[in-house]
C-alpha cells in the first residue's frame, strides 16, 4: 500500500458501531475507521464524504458532510435533565440525547421525533411529531417498531378522504362496470384465508366443463380500479410499498375503506377482480390460460382451518371441489418439486395474548394443506401472468415492453460454502466437490434434516445463505422456485408491486401496452418496493422477538431443554424449540474451562477437559435475565 493518500476525499454509506466508531467503504483498502469526534453530526446509514486523514496503520479519516441522511425520525423515551427536556432515540447507534423544546409529554413516554440539526459540535435538536404511548404498553411498543422502520400508523386525511368517498360510491361503481366486465358470480367461488383476515385478496372458482376438463379461476381483488394514477390514494400506496404485519395486527398499505372492505372480497357480495382463468385437464396441466377483468360473487368465505376440516371428512360446503382442487394442486406441487423448487418448511410461531397483549402462549404455527393448496394456485397465477408479458415482448422486441419481475438470483459461491462447511461440522454432507451446488442439491439437503431435532437451525441457516428476492425490470429468473419467469400479481391489497402488475398487465389487454419509454421509473420503484418490503420483514421480525422476550420474563429461574443456535467467541446462542425464543450463554458462564472457539468446527472446545460444545448440540439450560428494552435473554448451562 503507498504511504500517499490517494484520494482527498470518499463518499459513501457510513457504519457504525454501539460505540459510535464509524467505518466507511474504501475499495482496495480496509475500511477508514472514523473516531466519534470526527463524525460531524453523521449518524448510522447516512450518505457521507469523509476526508481521509491517514493510511497506516489503517485507513482514518473525518466527516467532511452529510450528503443526505438515511432517515430523520426516531421513535425515543422522553427524559428530563433539570429544565431540559431530551429523547433518547431507541437506536443503539444514536449515540447523543436529541434535546428536545416545549413538549406537553411526559418523562418515560414514547415520542417519534423529527431530527431538526445535528452538526456533532452541541446536541442534536428535534421535535416531538407523534405521541405514541407509555413505555411497556402493548400497542406503544408495537406502533414503536412500525414507526421505527418507516412505516405510518395513520393515513394522510386527504388519503382518508378519497377512500371514505370511494366506499361511498362502492355500489354505483359496481353497476356501472358489469357491461365491460366477464361475469363469474353464478360459478362457484370461495375465498380461504387466516381465521384473523380482514383483507380478501384472492378467490378461487371451479367449473368442471362438459369434455372432462376443468376451469379453474384465479380471481385477484381489482384494486387499480379504484386506485388510480396521481391520487393520494396512489402516492401512500407507493410511499408505504407494502402491509406490514405485527405479532396481532396489520398496519395496511390501503385505508381499511378499501382494504378491509370494498376491495376485499368479502363473501355474498359483488367485487370487482382481474382474473386468471385457466383450462386445465385430469393431469392439472394448463391448457389455455385467459386475462380477465371480471366480476365475482363469493359465495362462502373459509378459514384454513375449516376448508381443512371439509377436506378430511369429505362433508360440507364445497367438499367435492375443495378435493378437487387439492387433487390438482398436489401435482402442481409435486412437479414443482421434480423442477428443483425448496421448500424451507414452517418456522413461524403463532401467539395468544391477553386482553392487555401480554402473550400467555407461543405455539409453533401448523402448515395445513389447505394453505399448500391456496399457494400452489396464486404461484401459477403469478407465473403465467410473467411468461404471458416476457412471450409478448419476444414476439414484438421492437416496442421495447417493460414489466415487473419477481427475481431470484442463485447463492454466491462464498455463502454456499460457509453452509457447506456449517452442515458438515453437524454431520450432514453437502454438495461436495460441485462449484455451484443447484437447487435440487438444497432440496436434497432439507430432506435428509426432515423431522430432525437440528431441522429448524439448518433451515435457517439455508435461508440466510439465500439471496434475497427483489423485484426487478431485468428477468434472471426464480431460483427458489425454479421459475424461468415469476412476478407478483396476487395480492395487491397488501403490495404495491402487484398494483403496477395490474396496471401493466391491463395495459397489454387493452391494447395499448406501457413501454419502456414511458415507465422510466419503473426500475426505482422496484427498488423502493424491495427496501420497503426488508424493512416490513424487519419490523415483524422485531415485534416477534419482542413477545418471545415478553413471554419469558417471568420465567426467570426455569429450566429449559434447547438447542445451540449459534457458536461464537463470546458465547453459546441457545434457542428454546417450543417458542422460538433465543438467548446467549455468555463463554465466561461456562466456568469449568477456560474455552477456544473453533470456527472451523462451530464450537466452543474447553482447553483443559477438551468438552466441546458445538452447534445443533441439545443441552439443558436455565434463564437467568431477560431484557425487553434491549430484546435479550441470558442463560446459563445447568449440568
């Protein structure tokens, strides 16, 4: 490396630590490493240009500015210091007080407050935007977690306004539409879904046709109808990209006027729906495919466990159809399968609460297949709507068509072999001696850990070894799924991307398909839909972590039988099967050894008594703090 400094200056995306050391990426070079006194007001994921101020005996440098901040409001806790007023931001990576002027709150509530300045030379300076409750309250530290990452917990009046006067004319705009619209509301049509849903996206019909072959209709809520282009309606939708969904509720993308009522299709009463309707035989294979807008009449609204409950005893509204159906979408499932497509299984947990949202019990949520069924049929749907766009763009290159893909990239070689090397130090064997492992050989993989006691852990880790799915303008296909072509065209009630499916799909129907030249923007608002949708996954992730952590809090001193989840130099991450619930075994409570970790190996490896503990072991262990502010739990091993 030269002793000059190449560059006077970097712009890039700042890290920092709980200790407010920042580290920004140089290409070529180890990270410059930037000191709390040099951040210039410069907070965690802020766009920066650093000055580099040396190279040995590692990269350093100084905040010159913020080029732009990654985000301006913080949910905090209101705390007094005298006549002062601060909040203290519930980022571990915001590492000043945000003094705060004349507030009408109290000390200990919790606020959202907009970050005013902040140039690191005195205390940052905000405003209180948003009271959200006492600390410790259930719907204060859930709304806490949605509006952390992003996400409104209230809609815009004017947004309020166009659905409120929408849900008015619902009736009207019904009557007006049937003459243009195909009409399936004497075919027979049911809906199945969570017992706790309000919004209905999709329903199914069947018609068994005189030659022995069948109509199957996949009808999809028509949402675009009633949200149309350069509305309030249509710029919340976009700005929030997706619902999000908490341990017991669901901040939606839509005001519930649409949401949970005139676009959700809601039994015994007529709906609008863009439909994919498709002709299949005995064999489920798709003969004809056809794009509707229709209108439809759901005729019984099922749970996943009452469509289950008709399945079994073969009595009830629909049972000849509900085992159809389920006839056919084991060979679609069965055949996805032979393509190469992984199934990652169920590792979700379902609670119950209380009247006040404590949870008093965490469950391992149950895959029926009834809810198999239902996503056989809304994957086929949303494959055929993408190969129908990509053969229509083949046969006419020359008007440049564009669309919205639904884009799954292989695992980078790096991750497949941190996975490897992870399953062999737990006894399994995988893809050995191939470059790029496909995805038959994960497939392979989760059917050699099926109903194993280490099953969850090696999923998880094959999840996270995945790449993540985005949406896209360019198609590279679905890995996962061993799809060639794949988008999300059935639930946009809840995603934003499936609302621009709708549209561009229309478009082509009626003749006058969107091109390139006009959606310029469609390549952004595919990646803004995708940052939405990991900050979503994060908040629900959050608000699951925060119940678990909940419900052990007045557990402390039990004794639980877990599983080693994680091996690091600091500790053993143990994780409770029946709850999920995961904590750390801090390496000094081990006590018997003085213990080396073996990364190799995945383990801790006592250096006298040579006592391994390794990743996937089941061991016996007792709880010994929980933290809810911090989301921790701490254990200790009992022998």
């Amino acid at each position: 490396m030269s002793k000059e400094i190449p560059k006077k200056t970097l712009t890039g995306i700042l890290q920092l630590t709980r200790n407010a050391r920042g580290f920004l990426p140089y290409e070529g070079h180890e990270d410059v490493e930037i000191g709390k006194d040099d951040l210039a007001g410069s907070l965690n994921g802020d766009e920066v240009e650093v000055e580099l101020t040396g190279l040995f005996p590692r990269p350093k440098g100084k905040v010159a500015r913020v080029v732009m901040r990654a985000k301006t409001d913080f949910v905090a806790t209101l705390k007094r210091n005298g006549h002062d007023m601060f909040a203290l931001a519930h980022d571990p990576k915001f590492y000043r007080p945000i003094k705060i002027g004349k507030t009408e709150f109290d000390e200990g509530e919790k606020v959202l407050v907009h970050l005013d300045s902040f140039t690191g030379k005195e205390d940052p300076i905000g405003h209180v935007v948003e009271h959200i409750g006492h600390a410790g309250e259930h719907r204060t530290e859930m709304n806490a977690i949605v509006l952390d990452h992003g996400f409104r917990t209230q809609f815009p009046q004017d947004v309020v306004n166009e659905a409120r006067s929408l849900e008015s004319l619902h009736s009207k705009i019904i009557e007006d539409e049937l003459k243009f619209r195909v009409d399936f509301r004497t075919v027979p049509t049911f809906t199945i879904d969570p017992e706790n849903a309000k919004d209905f996206d999709d329903a199914l019909s069947i018609k068994e046709l005189d030659n022995g072959e069948y109509e199957i209709g996949v009808h999809i809520a028509d949402v675009t109808h009633f949200v149309r282009e350069e509305t309030a309606l249509e710029a919340e939708a976009q700005r929030r990209g997706t619902s999000v969904y908490l341990v017991d509720s669901t901040i939606p993308m839509l005001p519930e006027e649409l949401s949970s009522n005139i676009c959700s299709l809601k039994p015994n009463e007529d709906r609008l729906v863009f439909s994919a309707v498709f002709r299949m035989n005995q064999k489920a294979e798709v003969l004809e495919t056809k794009f509707h807008k229709s209108v439809i009449h759901s005729q019984k609204r099922f749970t996943y466990e009452s469509a289950q409950e008709v399945l079994e005893s073969g009595k009830g509204d629909f049972a000849p159809l509900l085992a159809l159906m389920r006839h056919l979408a084991r060979i679609l499932r069965t055949e996805r399968e032979r393509e190469g497509a992984i199934d990652f299984g169920d590792n979700e947990f379902k609670f119950e609460l209380d009247e006040q949202g404590k949870p008093i019990k965490i469950v391992r949520k149950e895959r029926l297949e009834t809810m198999k069924m239902i996503e056989e049929f809304m994957l086929l749907a949303n494959r055929e709507v993408a190969t129908h766009i990509s053969k229509l763009a083949k046969e006419v290159p020359e008007k440049n068509l564009v669309f919205l893909y639904r884009i799954h990239d292989q695992p980078k070689a790096d991750r497949i072999d941190e996975l490897a090397t992870f399953v062999r130090a737990i006894g399994y064997d995988f893809a050995q001696k191939k470059k790029s492992p496909s995805a038959k050989d994960i497939q392979k993989l989760l059917a050699q850990i099926e109903g194993k006691p280490e099953a969850h852990l090696i999923r998880t880790a094959t999840l996270r070894t995945m790449a993540k799915a985005i949406y896209s303008t360019k198609n590279i296909g679905h890995f996962g799924l061993s799809f060639k072509h794949y988008t999300h065209f059935t639930s946009p009630i809840r995603r934003y991307p499936d609302m621009l499916v709708h549209r561009i799909l229309a478009s082509h129907l009626n003749g006058k398909p969107i091109t390139r030249r006009e959606y310029t923007h469609l390549e952004k608002l595919c990646i803004a839909a995708s940052e939405a949708e990991a900050k979503a996954v994060d908040a629900e992730r959050e608000s699951i972590r925060y119940k678990q952590v909940e419900y052990m809090l007045d557990k402390i001193g039990q004794k639980f039988d877990a599983i080693i989840s994680g091996v690091t130099d600091w500790g053993l991450y143990v994780e409770d099967p029946n709850t999920g619930a995961e904590g750390l075994i801090r390496v000094r409570a081990l006590g018997d050894d003085f213990y080396n970790y073996s990364q190799k190996e995945y383990a801790l490896i006592g250096q006298k008594h040579k006592k391994k503990y390794t990743l996937g072991d089941r061991v016996h262990v007792k709880l010994v703090g929980a933290d809810l502010s911090a989301r921790t739990l701490d254990f200790e091993l009992v022998r």
